[in-house]
C-alpha cells in the first residue's frame, strides 16, 4: 500500500524524541538522523522533524490503553487526560511528551 498522509510531530531533539516515544510508545524507529525520522507505529508512520513543539496532537489506536498508559506514565510523559470511556466506544487517555506534543491514544478505529 503507498501511504499518502502522515502525521508528523516537531521537536528540538528528534533523536531523544525517537527514543522517548520507543519507549514510552512503543513505536519503532525506521530512520533516525539528526533532524528528521519516521517511526512505524503496526502498519503506519509517523514523521519527527526538526523545530518548534507544539500544535496540533496525534491519535494512536490501540488495544490495550490501560497498559499503555502505564508504560507511558513511567517513561515519563505527562498525563493530560486519566483513562476514560468516552461516550463513543472508545476507552482513552492523553498525554504530553517531554517537549509538549500533545498525544492521545485509544481504542478508537472508525
């Protein structure tokens, strides 16, 4: 499949934010350099460029959100919204990474 958008998430140190959202997200890093890298969340991407944190925030789907949080949580990031079921289905949370970048992982897939 030949992917058309991607998600991207700015920061000061890509290669310490590659390492954090491995870590913390368990996302793997398919090409790191110093201002640039894509990280392969299951079958998609998401791109690190150089610059100012901030803006807007990425979704992630996943199957264990509990876990997740708890995985997060203690590889630092800083929890904006404690786990929740929202009203659509889905069980929820969010968070910042170390430079801002606001993160929001659940179980929803539309």
């Amino acid at each position: 499949m030949k992917r058309t958008v991607f998600a991207l998430a700015r920061y000061r140190d890509v290669p310490a934010a590659a390492a954090f959202l491995s870590t913390a997200f368990g996302f793997m890093p398919h090409e790191v350099s110093n201002n640039h890298a894509e990280m392969l969340v299951g079958d998609d991407m998401i791109m690190l460029g150089e610059g100012k944190a901030g803006g807007p925030g990425i979704y992630v789907a996943v199957d264990d959100p509990d876990a997740h949080h708890d995985r997060a949580l203690a590889a630092g990031a800083r929890i904006t919204m404690e786990l929740v079921e929202q009203p659509y289905g889905s069980r929820e949370y969010a968070c910042e990474d170390p430079e801002g970048n606001a993160w929001f992982f659940g179980t929803y897939r539309p």
